[in-house]
C-alpha cells in the first residue's frame, strides 16, 4: 500500500511538472503574438486613419463610427501615438456619434478615451457637453469642476462653470469661481457684475462688491456709476451724491453722472443743488429739451414760477413739436394758479387758469399722453374757474381794443403772456 502511495505522488509531481510550460517558450508566444499584431496594425491602422479623416470630412457619420471602432479596437494608438493622435481619435469617435445624436455612445467613448488620457482638457470638454445633452447637470458640474482644477487659469472654464453654477442656484460656489476669475481678470466688468448679482442672490450686500470695485479702479468711472448706481436703489442717495461728485470732478463732461447726481439731490430734497446738476447738463447738452422740462419742475417745486416759466418756453424753444413740452407750460400755470388763486376767484386767476387750459390742449394735440394733464377738469368747471366770455363781456373797451388781456396783480407778475380772446366771445 506505502509503496502503490509513493508511485501515485511520483507520478502526479511528474505529471504537474509536464504541464507547466516553459518561460522562454511562452516569452516567444507572446512576442510572437506582438509581432502578429504589429505586423497587422502596419497594414490596417494608416488605411484606416485615412478613411477615418476622410468620412468624417464628407461628413459621413455612421461610417466615421464604423472605422473608429476598428481603430479603437486594434489600438492603434498605441501602435504609433504620432501617426494615430489618441485625443483626434477620441474626439472625433465622440463628435460623430454627436452628429448622429447619440450622446450616450458619445459618453461611452470619451470615457474610454479618459482611460488612457485623464488630463485631456478637449476630451473633459466634450464628455461635459455630452453629459449637458442628456440632462446629467450634476455630472456635468462635477466635469467642469475637473477643468478648473486642471486648467485653473482658463477664464473659459472658469465663466462656464460660473454659469452652471448660477443655473442651479448654488451662488456661494459661484461666487468662489467668480473671485478666481477676477483674481486672473481685476478689470472683467462682465465678472464683477456677475459677482454682484451672485451676492444678491445668495442673500448677501452687493454694494460691498460695487464699493470695493470701485474703490481698487478710482480711474474706471463706470464703476463710479454702477456703484451710484446701487447705492440710489438701497436709497442712499446722500452716498451716491459724493461718489458722483468725484466722477464729475474727473470727467466734467459725463452727462450720465450729472443727471444721476440731479436724481440723487431731488431724492434728499436739495433741489438747488439738483437745479445746479441740471444746469452744468444743459450746458453741455443744450439741445436735450427734456433737461429744461426736469428744470422747469424743480423751480415748481420751490415755487419759484417765473424761473419754472422759463425753463417751460426753453424747452419749448428747443423742439416745437413736442407734446410734452408745451403740457410743462400748462402745468407751470395750473401750480401758479393753484397757489395764488382766491376766494373767490380774480379776473387774474381766471386768466391763469385759461391760459393752463389751452396749453393742455395743445400738448394733446401734439401727442402729450402723460399722467399730469387738468384739461378735464378745466373744461368741467370752466364756467366757476376760467376767464370766458362772460368775463370779457364785462371787460372794459380798452381792453377790448387791444383784443388781448394779461394778468396785472403782482401775484403774476412773472406772467408777460397775453390771453387772446376766442371768436365766439363777439
């Protein structure tokens, strides 16, 4: 028995042993195997690159596919890398399949080409919009996110990311990207009006951005009036009035800062520095009729109607054609009449209140269509309040002569325009 059990384990060593084959014969199967297949790769993969660029040139997308394949599958990348560029290849399987709209094929491809080239920028680049295609958002970021950690310095990246970022309103990593861009591009103003907006959507002050912006740039004046800009919408109209002061001073000529610096100065009620901002802008824009009109309404405001008459006739002056220009008149003298009318009403008031009245008309009939306009009410209460022709009736003949009359109380003494009686009052 001993002995049948030591020639069973003899023989089985023996048999074992057979089996193995030797090294240096299976080293030459393999390097017989590579020879095959560099032999085959020598015929088919410059045939095939060659009919790869010429489908994808004739825009032949389904045979493009058709040869990639087989390119991919002989590696002919890694036959010769010079001959057969991994990232060409790659990229243009990845393209054709895109033209063909399989963005899932697409995806397959560029991940296998990752495989052998994980810091492709291009090959990243289009995984992400293939990903973009099918809807995969969050895969998309995570691309992007890999871009600009391999290309940290390209703006191109960076705002793309930025942008997906805002889409899905996820602002505090925005507004990371945002500050890397400017770091790379302090003077970006698309970039620095993207950081504002990102602040204000997270919830946070925008007007820390605009100050500091403008602040590190003094000699960028836009970013004095974006930064006026702002603090007039949060309502800091005493702050925007000091930073426009410093625009102006450096730029003497910026009709945007002096209308602005107006706006500002009527919202905290300094009209006559308001008055003073409008006339440095008619200086400089004399021709600008609606400046005379926001003049013409400050001077009413301070009841100072011989100046807010003027300003009404300058603008008037400027473009005859203008509805609004002859309804400023009119509403020049309807404030007048309105704060020196009495009770009862004066043949002076009357005349006023008539003369108010024909110039709404006129402003109507040249296309006045704004919110202030008492010709309604004029007209409905014309006999208790205007000058017609029951007044001039009553007037006396030398008044009559003339055929016009004009107020003479020193209430209106700023009034120089004489009232022409209408036909129908014969």
């Amino acid at each position: 028995m001993g002995r049948l059990q030591s020639f069973t384990i003899s023989s089985l060593v023996f048999i074992l042993f057979m089996c193995v084959p030797p090294e240096r014969e299976t080293g030459s199967n393999l390097a017989k195997e590579k020879a095959r297949l560099d032999s085959l790769r020598n015929k088919r993969c410059p045939r095939l690159m060659s009919s790869a660029a010429e489908y994808y040139r004739n825009r032949d997308w389904k045979q493009t596919v058709k040869i990639y394949s087989e390119i991919t599958s002989l590696d002919c990348d890694e036959w010769n890398p010079i001959f057969a560029p991994p990232q060409e290849i790659y990229q243009y399987y990845a393209i054709a399949y895109e033209q063909m709209g399989k963005f899932d094929s697409s995806e397959f491809v560029l991940l296998d080409g990752l495989q052998k080239l994980p810091d492709n920028i291009e090959l990243r680049k289009r995984l992400a919009y293939s990903y973009k295609r099918q809807g995969k958002l969050n895969k998309e970021i995570i691309e992007y996110e890999r871009l600009a950690d391999l290309s940290p310095e390209d703006i191109n990246i960076l705002n793309s990311l930025s942008k997906l970022y805002k889409d899905n309103n996820r602002y505090e990593d925005q507004i990371l990207i945002i500050e890397m861009i400017l770091k790379l591009d302090g003077n970006n103003e698309i970039a620095q009006s993207e950081l504002a907006l990102a602040f204000e959507n997270s919830g946070r002050d925008p007007l820390d951005v605009y100050r500091k912006r403008y602040e590190d740039n003094l000699d960028n004046l836009s970013y004095g009036l974006d930064y006026s800009d702002r603090l007039m919408q949060a309502d800091f109209h005493q702050d925007a009035v000091i930073i426009l002061k410093s625009v102006i001073k450096k730029d003497p000529t910026s009709k945007i800062a002096y209308r602005k610096l107006a706006e500002s100065c009527i919202k905290i009620d300094d009209l006559e520095e308001a008055a003073i901002a409008y006339n440095a802008l008619f200086k400089i824009d004399p021709r600008d009729e609606r400046i005379s009109i926001e003049l013409s309404n400050i001077f009413i405001e301070i009841a100072d109607y011989d100046k807010a008459l003027k300003w009404a006739d300058k603008s008037i002056d400027i473009n005859s054609e203008n509805g609004d220009s002859y309804a400023q008149k009119a509403k020049v003298y309807y404030y007048g009449w309105d704060n020196f009318r009495k009770n009862p009403f004066s043949t002076d008031d009357r005349i006023v209140a008539k003369l108010a009245y024909n110039y709404f008309i006129i402003a109507e009939n040249k296309g006045y269509r704004g919110i202030f306009n008492k010709k309604a009410w004029l007209d409905e209460n014309s006999k208790d309040v205007m000058y017609g022709k029951a007044q001039w009736f009553m007037a006396e003949d030398k008044v009559k002569r003339t055929r016009k009359i004009k107020p003479v109380s020193a209430d209106y003494f700023w009034i120089t325009e004489a009232l022409i009686p209408e036909e129908s009052w014969k």
